[in-house]
C-alpha cells in the first residue's frame, strides 16, 4: 500500500466570472522513502496539486478526486481538526522564498517550538532542546544562540536551514519542497539540496520535490512526474523519464538544458508561454507549441495512458500523454 | 536607538514653535478682547476700556506680545488666567484629569472593538459582516459629534432612561478627588453605588468620543488584516498545521498591528479635539470645556496655555509611539 495514493485530482477554483480549473486527471503515487521529482514551467500546476495536498488552497477552491488518501486515510472526508493534525507532523512542507516564509515578528526559535507545541507536546525545556538539536541537525551554527535571533538577521540560505528545521520538527513521512533552492544562491543551492537528500535518506521520508530544473530532478528524484498546464504528461523513473523522453514537451525541457549543448552559442527554447486558466486549447494543451503536431492533437485531447514501448516494460508508473509520442530517433536528438 | 531619540526630540522644537505661533495667532484673531467681554451688555468708558487693556499688557504691538508670551514660556511660566487670576498651569492640571479619564476609557471603547471588528471583516473580506462593519465604520466616522451625542442622549437619557445625562458624578455623592480620576477616587471612596455611578456617567461621553477613533482602527485593521493574510508567512503558518484561530490572532495579528500603532498614536489628537466637543454637551468638567469657556470669556493666558499644553501632550504621545514601534516590529529595532 503506497504512502500517498492520488488518483484524478482536479482543483478549480470559483470565481465571480465563473469556476476554472486549474489542475485535473493528476495520478501520483508515492511509497515510504521515495523521492519523486515534479517538474514543469511557471503556472503548470505543481504548486497548486501540492498546496491541494496540504490542504492549504484558498476557500474558493474545490477539490474533487476518486482517491486522495494519506497512509489510508482519505484526506478529502476527513474533518478539518484531524487533517490539521497531520499537517505539519506527518506531511510537512517548505516554500520557495525562506525569507518571506518565515514570520518576521516572532524568531526563528519561537517558530520552531510553536511547530513542536502543538504537535509533539513536552515541556518547555524539552521543546527548547529539540528545537537547538533541529537547527545544529540543519547545520545552522551556534544554534542555542541562533533561537533568539529574527528572520531578517539571517541570510536566506539560512532561513531555508531554519524552515527545513520547522518542517522536520516532528518527523514527516512525506515532506514537500517546493522549489526549495530557486530563490537562493547557486553556492547555496547544492547545499540545501543535498542537506534535504541527506535528512531524506538518513528519515527515511518520502519527499516530494518540485522544481523547474531538470538537473536538480535528475540528481536527486527516483521517480519523476512532468506537468504542464495543469495535467501530467509524462510519468516515468527518472533514468526512463531522462533517456528516453516519451511526450515532446519533456524532450522541448530536457533540450533547453545548457549542459546539452556545451560551447553552443543559442539555448533551444520552447516558443510560446504556458496557456492560462482561461486561455486553455481545445485537443492537447501543449499542441500550439509542439514541433510534432498533428490534426488529431488539435481535435481531442489525449489520456494519460500506460506506455510501454521503452524502458523496463514493467514499470506500472510509465505513463505518456500524447498521440504521437516521441521515438527513438527524435529522442536522440535530446539525449546526449 | 539613542540617536533616532535625540533626532526626534531635535525635532519636536521647530514644531513647539509653530505651535506657539499658531495658538497665539488664532487666539488674537478672535474678534473683541477680554475687557469688553467682563464688561458684558452695559459697555465700558472708553478711557477706562483703554486703561484697563494696558494694565493687561493687550495694547502693546502685538509681535511683543508675543515675544513676551515665548520669553515667559522659556522659563516654564505660562501666565494667569485673566477672569480668574488662577495660575493657568495650575487650572490645566487640576482639570486634565477628567479629560484624561474619558480620553482613555473613549480610547479602550475604540480599541476593544475596533480591533476585532476589523480583523472580522478582514477575514470575511466580502461577507454580510464586513459590509455590514465597513459600512458602520464610515457611519459613524462621518457622524458630528455634538449630533451623534445628542442623538445618544436623548434615546438612552431621555426615552430609556439608562444614563445620566450630563456630569461625571450624581450630586447625591460627596466625595474626595485625591486623584482626580473619578473611577479611582469613588473607588477609593468606598461610597457604596458611587463607583457604578461614576461608569454609568462615563458610558454615553466614552462611545461619543471614541466613535472617531472606532472607525478608524477598525478600517485600518481591515486593510491591514487583508495585506498581511496573503503573505508567505502565513501559508507555513497554516502548513504547520495550526488553527485558523491561532494563525490569525497570533502570526497575522501581531504583524498587521505595526501599521495600526501609528494609526492609534495619530488619534490621540483626534481624542483631545472631540473631547473639547465632548465634554460641552456631557458638561464634562474637563480641559475641553474649559477652554470652550476660556473662548468666549477672551481668557488669552489660559487659551493659549492650555492649547499649548494638549498640542505638546500629542506631540509627546507621538514620540512614545514612534517608540513602541520598535516593541512590535523587530525589524525596526535592530535596523537603527
């Protein structure tokens, strides 16, 4: 029975001009201890699916699914006061920019304890000793010093160390990161990403981890999931998803990386932007900016179905949305 | 810290100066002079009108006048009344008491519902309750006080009979004034009933004057509440896994609060010009009424020191909460 089971999540949002959605058909499955990578551009709907799982989505949000259960419990019939009970202790998250995350009125100390309070219980002095032993964990130095200090006295690569601290306080089995490195240096990034591999493997949590950055994916993730436009549209282990891109937007991706083209001038880009809730096309989503359409992918739109024709034919994850996949031919041209 | 005080304090000078322009204008401006007014209906001898003014100092030209007024301010002399002889220093404080006692309980009336009002239609942004709350607010900001007062009296005075109508005190009680705050010295008193007679007289005064005040916490903490709602803080706030309770009065709250504090400091000037309307339909026999009085009687001295007094009370009330400031936003505090 895999940790997290999610299957046909849809997520609108209802407005004044009418209900949008802005994620639907999403399927991902996660066991204990694994990493699956989600990638995809701005506006694709990673970070919308994953506030979904928190339960952290504005009120006029409506989400609906065939299955959304946590360790086999559903999240969505639970009541509001047991799902608040396992965010933040069992599922945990962290953001994308530590500074604004992080409350700039309480220190850092008070905000770790706070986490540790409701969940864990203790005394004080107790809370107080876990939370120095979570920040010295996160390799923040001096940290008994460190608990009075405020947000804005710390470097972001540090409030990150700090939220990272938070997020752990009370042993998660799944931890998502959404884009946990983008808003800090590049010195900084490798650091928290490998300080959140580390705490990943040493837990043994699960982790989800979202970024637009295909190298962070192939370093770190087991299992990867593409999205654009509020679907998936491509899902695969991550040496699959890699080699062997299946739908043309993950091979457009994987072909924007510099490392693919060393002393070249010109990156290749994808024309076009990411359509937005209102704009969506009729058929598939990615067709205006596909190399490879053709008339049927203006039509309809396709499903995400089982793929077998590469990789271990065996794996249940494989799984493409488009007519006309990518073949080996016109995945060389992305590969190295 | 101890530079930004001195600059502060640097700064109060220049406007104590205008300060003291200002009252000594305007209270010139007023046309007639005390003379003929002690004189009343029947009129005075023009030779004696003359002789009597230039006993008073009032026939000089008035820039010496004035320089005269400065130069006895400097060593800390803020003249006599004219009508009473009293020492005008001596009349504002044995009567600041009373002002000060409904300013603060006006005050309380303000804060206790203004905060959690605004930070009910903040969180219901849209709902009836914060239509029903803004509209309110604008209500009874746009409200005349000498109207909204007499409105007051006569339906719970007059038609409900609940309140008394005028004073601080009923004339069945006798007692000592050591402190001159009412509700401290009937306490003191131990005069059986005298204590809730004290509050049932402060009741109608406290909502009339902090109606302003009301009105304006109110929309600010609106306004405040909202920005601070859709900060990052307080989507991990919630990711923690806390109640919206708690989200909202202890991480939202506290930050929203910075820009109401200055808001609040800014409505201590308001307080003390409603309090002059104030205590003359309550007859509150405060500062306000006493300079009302002092108007019409021409009393130059007690005018003039008297408006001063209160103008370097808000002066000084504004100091205290650039202040606090520092107490609330850390930021603040460790920047300077």
């Amino acid at each position: 029975m895999p940790l997290l089971d999610i299957q046909n999540l849809s997520v609108a949002f209802q407005t004044r001009s009418g209900v949008f959605s802005a994620v639907t058909d999403i399927h991902l499955t996660l066991d204990k201890g694994e990493v699956l990578g989600v990638v995809g551009e701005s506006g694709s709907g990673k970070s919308v699916t994953m506030l979904a799982m928190m339960g952290l989505l504005p009120w006029n949000a409506q989400v609906t699914a065939d299955r959304f259960s946590f360790d086999d419990q559903d999240m969505l019939s639970m009541p509001e006061k047991a799902r608040r009970r396992l965010t933040g202790n069992d599922i945990a998250m962290i953001f994308q920019e530590p500074t604004t995350s992080l409350n700039p009125s309480f220190t850092i100390g008070f905000q770790i304890i706070e986490a540790l309070k409701i969940h864990e219980g203790g005394s004080r002095r107790q809370r107080r000793e876990r939370a120095i032993e979570l920040l010295d964990k996160v390799g923040i130095p001096a940290p008994a010093k460190r608990l009075g200090d405020y947000p804005h006295q710390l470097s972001g690569g540090m409030n990150q160390r700090v939220m990272i601290a938070m997020a752990i306080a009370c042993n998660p089995r799944l931890l998502i990161a959404d884009e946990p490195t983008t808003a800090l240096d590049v010195t900084i990034q490798a650091q928290i990403l490998d300080l959140l591999l580390e705490l990943q493997q040493e837990r043994g949590m699960a982790m989800i981890l979202i970024t637009h950055d295909m190298g962070v994916v192939a370093e770190a993730a087991e299992r990867v999931a593409v999205m654009y436009a509020g679907q998936l549209v491509e899902t695969g282990t991550a040496g699959d998803v890699f080699h062997h891109p299946r739908h043309p937007y993950t091979g457009a991706l994987l072909n924007a990386l510099p490392e693919r083209h060393p002393g070249q001038g010109r990156l290749p880009t994808i024309p076009g932007v990411v359509p937005g809730i209102e704009d969506r096309p009729q058929g598939c989503l990615f067709n205006p900016r596909c190399p490879h359409v053709q008339e049927d992918c203006r039509q309809t739109r396709p499903a995400l179905e089982s793929d077998h024709s590469t990789g271990s034919s065996h794996d249940v994850f494989k799984k493409v949305r488009c007519y006309h996949p990518l073949v080996a031919q016109e995945q060389g041209e992305v590969a190295p | 810290m101890l530079t930004f005080l001195l600059r502060k304090l640097a700064l109060l000078v220049p406007t104590f100066l205008g300060v003291t322009i200002i009252t000594f204008a305007l209270v010139h401006l007023i046309p007639g002079d005390p003379v003929a007014i002690m004189a009343g209906e029947r009129g005075i001898d023009p030779e004696r009108h003359a002789q009597l003014l230039h006993e008073l100092g009032l026939d000089r030209p008035i820039w010496q006048q004035y320089f005269d007024f400065l130069w006895r301010l400097l060593h800390g002399d803020l003249g006599r009344s004219l009508v009473t002889h009293n020492s005008v220093f001596d009349e504002f404080l044995a009567l600041f008491p009373a002002t000060l006692e409904l300013s603060i309980c006006a005050m309380v009336f303000a804060l206790v519902l203004g905060i959690p009002l605004g930070v009910l239609a903040g969180v219901k942004r849209g709902s009836i309750i914060d239509h029903t709350v803004m509209g309110t607010a604008l209500t009874g900001y746009s409200m005349p006080i000498f109207w909204w007062g007499l409105l007051l009296i006569i339906f719970f005075s007059g038609v409900l009979g609940w309140t008394p109508v005028s004073g601080r005190l009923s004339s069945m009680f006798w007692i000592e004034t050591p402190t001159g705050f009412m509700l401290i010295d009937t306490l003191l008193s131990k005069e059986p009933g005298a204590f809730v007679d004290a509050i049932r007289h402060l009741i109608l005064p406290s909502i009339v004057l902090g109606t302003i005040p009301l009105a304006v916490i109110a929309r600010m903490t609106r306004s405040s509440i909202l920005e601070v709602l859709g900060e990052d803080y307080i989507r991990t706030a919630r990711a923690k896994g806390l109640a919206p309770f708690r989200v909202i009065a202890v991480h939202a709250l506290r930050n929203a609060m910075i820009p109401v504090t200055t808001v609040i400091g800014l409505q201590v000037g308001v307080l003390f010009a409603g309090a002059i309307l104030t205590e003359t339909i309550f007859s509150w026999p405060g500062v306000g009424k006493w300079l009302i009085d002092s108007v019409s009687r021409r009393d130059y001295p007690s005018l003039q020191g008297g408006i001063l007094l209160i103008a370097t009370l808000v002066m000084l009330v504004n100091l205290t909460v650039d202040l606090l400031y520092g107490l609330i936003n850390p930021r603040i505090r460790h920047n300077r």
